[in-house]
C-alpha cells in the first residue's frame, strides 16, 4: 500500500484526535525510523521520550521475547518472579523505600495525586475531602479527567466537564506564588523540572531546590512529574539532581518500558506509602511480568551504556550547533540535555512538515515551538548532519 492509502484508513476508522505528521513509519532501528516506501528519518522526537534506548534496542528487544515465551500476565492477585526484582532495582536506583506500578505516565500522575490526598487524610489530618494540590500554569500530566481538570489549555478540557476539584493553580518558576497559595489544606506541590508538552520551559536555576524547602517548611509533599525529563533525558538520571532537590514523590513512566511495553511508577519512602492497604489501589496489567522484564532491562541499558552523560555532553553540543543557526525566525533556543525547544516567532508545523521533507521527524507544541529529543544514543555525527538539515530549513 502506499503512504496515502494508510493515511486515508486511518482518517476513515480512527477517532481524529491526533493530528499527525504526513509520514507513515513501519520500521526502526536506533536513532533511525523507515517508512512505508522505504525513506529513512532520524528520529528527533523519541515518541515524548519514551525511546531514551533508541527503537528496538537488543537487550531489550530480547528481553520482551524471551519474557514471551514464558509467562506475560499474572494480574497482582498472584506473586511473579519478575515483579520483586524490578521493584528492588527501580528502589535502588531512585533511593526509595517502594514503588508502585502502574502503566501509563497518566495512571502513575493519578497514583501520585491519590498518594497525596491519603497522605494528607492520615498523616497531615486535613479535614475529609478538603486536601488541595498546587499545579501550575501550562502543566502537562496527562488526559485523563482528573488530570485535565488542572490544565490551563482550553483545548484539553473543552467539553470534557464537569470536572475534579481540588486543584490550585500557580504561576511556573515563580516560589512567591508558591508560598504565598499553601494553606493547611495543602497536601502536595505537583510540578514538572521542565514543562515538556508546555514549550520546553527551563525554570531559574535553584527553583526546584528552593520549592523543595517551601514544601518541607510547610509539611506539603514534592511531587516531581519526571516521566518526560527522568531516565537520563535531561543529562542526569533525574532532571532534579541538578539542584539537590530530591522529590517525596518521584513519578515515572515513558523511557521505563524502553520503548516496547508501558511501564510507570511512583517512588516514595514507607511513611508515604504506608497509606495504602490491600484494596486501596490497583491494575490489573500494573507490574506484570513481560512489563517489568521490560523495565529491568530498560534500567540496566540507561546505566550500563551510560546514556544520562551522553545526553548531557551531545545536549550542550546540539544546542550550541543551534545557536549558529542565524534566521530571523528563531526566537528563543533553550533546553537541558537532550530536550530542546527552538521558539519561533511563527507557527512551528510547517517547519516540521519540511523537516520532515529533509529526513528529520520532529514536532511542535504551544503551536509555536519546535521539540528536538533524540534518543540519547545519538552520535555526534548524527547530530551534524542534522544540523545541516535544520539549517537548509531555517536559513
């Protein structure tokens, strides 16, 4: 079939709620993805980072197959072999006490608000049904109902009401704003290192370690979103360990499953996850076998390949290549790591659609914002001829 036909299905027996770039990929390897007429494209978005390893990595590949071939689902109303073992090496790697699985960014940000607001109940003794959570301006954790109830884009929530209270909404990087909204129904400050979805917005340095101290000050929980900018994308394991400011509440998910399988999580230590008993919580696809054989490999490709130093080194080389890009276009290029948003002062898509053109997939947020997020295993050579690419568009 061609290109347009799969597209044409696709639009005929697909609910539009995505508006994808005109490219139809049915292979990839590494930094690189085919499509269906055999062009070849580096990858520059990761699929939201969820490809930190690259497409198909081996030992992850091989892990999910021979996973396969012994035993995929279990739900939690029975003990697997895999499961405590993923559990002890995500504990080790994150200096939590426990975790919790889920599957999906967007369950695990649901686990995290539910943690809290128990928390709050047993711990804090805020009155029932009274417990707030402070998010801020231009946040993105997910879609699902409660999640949207706290966005501040118009688009997520039109038509989607009523919606969840409970919610205070602050301004991004702005610590007097944060101060100033706790009050003693406050049981957790939700925020993202880096607003991903929001246009790659890099807050002041010192922000997440002074936001941390208002928290602990107050008795407020840290919930650091980490599922776009953990697992090494931002030149660290986690994008918090720039400034010392280690979370309460860690929530994962995207580059834990590799690639290949979803897989999510929230850290914390045993005075926050004591609130939980049997019953409280649950999934029945959460910590499955074939999922967490996924995700021991996927922890174990991260460290052993040393992917966090290589985003850190090829990150400060991508952005400083993109700084000699001289077009008046170009508003603002700014990022940490592999994550990157070049602002323009004009809509971003069709610059993607001739990025596109060049061999390069790449996408917009905020309309006016281009995402470039390679998988970390990206070699600087790559990156040149990128360059060179980004550049025939631009200048």
């Amino acid at each position: 079939m061609r290109k347009e036909e799969y597209i044409d299905l696709t639009f005929k027996y697909s609910a539009k709620n995505y508006y994808p770039l005109p490219v139809v990929l049915s292979y990839g390897e590494g930094v690189y993805v085919y499509d269906v007429e055999g062009k070849r494209y580096l990858d520059m978005l990761s699929s939201y980072s969820a490809l930190n390893q690259g497409h198909r990595h081996p030992k992850i590949v091989e892990a999910l197959k021979e996973q396969a071939d012994r035993l995929t689902l279990t739900s939690r109303a029975f003990h697997n072999d895999k499961f405590p073992l993923f559990c002890k090496l995500l504990c080790e790697i994150t200096k939590k006490d426990k975790v919790l699985l889920m599957n999906t960014g967007a369950e695990a940000v649901e686990t995290a608000i539910k943690t809290a607001r128990k928390w709050g109940y047993l711990k804090k003794k805020v009155k029932e049904n009274q417990a707030e959570i402070i998010v801020c301006e231009n946040n993105f954790h997910g879609r699902t109902t409660t999640i949207i109830s706290f966005s501040t884009e118009e688009q997520y929530k039109f038509g989607f009401g009523p919606f969840t209270p409970g919610f205070k909404i602050i301004p991004y990087d702005d610590l007097e704003s944060l101060e100033k909204n706790i009050n003693e129904n406050t049981v957790g400050f939700l925020v993202e290192p880096i607003q991903g979805e929001g246009g790659v917005n890099v807050p002041r340095e010192g922000y997440l370690k002074k936001a941390k101290e208002i928290c602990q000050k107050n008795n407020v929980l840290f919930i650091l979103d980490e599922i776009q900018t953990g697992l090494g994308r931002t030149g660290k394991l986690f994008c918090y360990q720039y400034e010392d400011a280690e979370p309460d509440i860690l929530i994962l998910g995207k580059a834990l499953g590799g690639g290949v399988y979803p897989v999510s999580a929230i850290c914390a230590n045993d005075n926050i996850m004591d609130v939980f008993t049997p019953g409280d919580h649950g999934s029945t696809f959460g910590g499955n076998p074939l999922a967490c054989a996924c995700g021991i490999a996927s922890l174990k490709v991260i460290l052993e390949e040393n992917l966090a130093e290589n985003a850190r080194i090829m990150g400060e080389y991508f952005i400083n290549r993109l700084k000699e890009i001289k077009s008046p276009i170009i508003k603002e290029i700014r990022g940490k790591g592999l994550l990157i948003g070049v602002e323009l002062k004009e809509k971003a898509r069709p610059y993607c659609e001739k990025l596109l053109e060049k061999g390069i997939l790449a996408k917009d947020t905020r309309e006016n914002v281009i995402r470039f997020a390679p998988p970390l295993i990206i070699k600087k050579e790559e990156i040149d001829w990128a360059i060179e690419k980004i550049k025939e568009v631009f200048q």
